[in-house]
C-alpha cells in the first residue's frame, strides 16, 4: 500500500543518527550555561551600582514632560 506517502527511515537508522549526543556538544552546552550564570548577575550588579533600579517610574515622567515640551 505504498501510495506516495511520506517515506520514513528504519527505525534503527533513526535512533543511531538523530538520537545520538557527542560529548563535545554537552562540553559547549556546559560552557555557555556556566557564562550565562555569570554574565546575568554580573549585569545585575553593573546595574545596581549604577543606579538604574532606583527609581524606575522616572522614565515614564520625563517622557511625558518632553513630550510636552516638544508640542509647543
């Protein structure tokens, strides 16, 4: 009853290519979570130092003030 179906591969095929990890690849994943867990605190803490969680309803003021000093 082949009808021009879409053809899948042995079953065998599929899990020895598409199932299968190289060590290399857990190494990289690894390394990117470990410099992700550091650059975000990091960031954090850049940010803090900074001053940019002090006040965070400024923004919108100001917006709203320049705004209003564009429209004249």
């Amino acid at each position: 009853m082949r009808n021009g179906g879409p053809k899948m591969l042995p079953e065998h095929v599929m899990t020895d290519t598409m199932m299968s990890i190289d060590p290399a690849d857990y190494t990289i994943i690894l390394i990117a979570s470990i410099i992700i867990l550091l650059v975000f605190p990091a960031l954090l803490y850049w940010g803090w130092k900074k001053g940019q969680f002090k006040d965070i309803e400024d923004a919108k003021y100001r917006m709203i003030e320049m705004e209003e000093e564009n429209a004249h």
